[in-house]
C-alpha cells in the first residue's frame, strides 16, 4: 500500500510534499520486517527526496535510519551515524540527534525519545550495558515528564533501560526501572499499552519481544 503511494506522489499533485513521509513510512516497515534491501532502497529515495533545510523532516529521517539500522542488526552503523562519525546517502545525522546520542542535548522530544531507545538496544547487543545504561538514565531524566503518547515512549525507553541493568546484573535497577516503565505506560496511554499488553509481562524476553513489534 506505501509503495502504490509513491505513484500519487509522481503526479506532481499536492500529495506530493508528503513523498518523505511516505518514505519515512516504507522505510521503517520495510526494517521491522527484516527486508534489508528495501530499507536501502527507501533511505536513498528519502534522502534525495527531502529538501535540504526541511530540519524537521531531517530530523523524522534521522529517527527511522537510525531504527532501521538497530532493527536490521547494522547496530555499529547506527551508532556511529547518530554520532556525526560517518555519512548515509552522503547525509549527516542532524544536530538534535547527534547531541541526544551524546547525552549532549538539554531537552529531549519525539521523534529522538525513538531514535534514543533503538540506540540503548544497540549498546546493549555491542555488549556495553554500561553505555546503554548511561544513554538510557540520561533520557528518563532529560525528557521529564511527557504526557500521552510522549510520555508511553518515554516509557518504552525506561523498560529497554531495565533490560540493560539486567545485562550488567544489577536485577535490583532492573525491577525498579521496569515497574516504573509498566507503570507509566498504564497510565500515559492505556489503549497503546492494550495494544501491546507484552510490555507488561514479568518476563524480560518477551518483553523485549514485544519492544520489537512497537511502531512508535
């Protein structure tokens, strides 16, 4: 359905400003779904699709190569992008994400609340709990306290938080940053939450199961 989309957009007509949007759709799906070279193949038609100082734009792109790229296991690539290390498509990582990546920004907002947390999934397959945990404390106490949705992905960066003091065997910060997470994706956005009713599990694997299947 995204790609017969595209068709629309090649009339030249008004649905045409939103072909990045599209792809930033396509792209992401085409990730979750484990189809690499799709993924490729939208991020190159994205980035020459969206206009150079299109900032917000830029910054909704940065969110999905970045989650693509954890998706798709390319968890260096990631890291190394969002950091302003290397380039895709010859596109750098926007500002907002490379200070978010570094602990460096004073506020945090979606869309990077989503890049951040595929970044703390991609510390902790690196295998460096410590960094993941850092990452991860930095954006529960840098976004405070956003409501609604912000605020259940806010969440869902708390429980990827409990599952990396889990790595570095600190079950006691892990049961602690998990309840916590539980707790507010009640409370933030409780139909969100029944939609993905594994995040409240007892159990650490299915819930990272479940972080998995989350668009947001």
């Amino acid at each position: 359905m995204r790609s017969a989309n595209l068709a629309l957009h090649d009339r030249g007509n008004p649905l045409d400003k939103v072909r990045p949007a599209t792809l930033c759709h396509l792209a992401l799906d085409a990730s979750l779904g484990g189809d690499r070279e799709s993924f490729k193949r939208s991020i190159a038609l994205l980035c020459a699709a969206t206009r150079p100082g299109d900032e917000n734009q830029w910054r909704f792109n940065a969110t999905v190569i970045v989650r693509g790229l954890v998706a798709l296991g390319d968890h260096d690539s990631a890291l190394r992008w969002s950091r302003d290390e290397t380039r895709i498509e010859g596109c750098r990582a926007p500002a907002t994400l490379t200070l978010a990546s570094s602990c460096a920004a004073t506020t945090l907002t979606a869309p990077e609340i989503s890049a951040v947390r595929s970044l703390v999934r991609a510390l902790r397959r690196l295998g460096r709990p410590g960094e993941a945990i850092a990452l991860g404390t930095w954006a529960v106490k840098t976004a405070a306290a956003p409501a609604e949705l912000f605020g259940w992905m806010l969440a869902l960066v708390q429980l990827e938080l409990g599952l990396a003091h889990g790595d570095a065997g600190d079950d006691e910060a892990a049961n602690l940053a998990t309840r916590d997470a539980q707790a507010r994706l009640v409370r933030e956005h409780p139909t969100a939450t029944r939609c993905h009713a594994a995040l409240l599990s007892p159990d650490a694997t299915e819930r990272e199961r479940e972080l998995d299947r989350v668009w947001y």
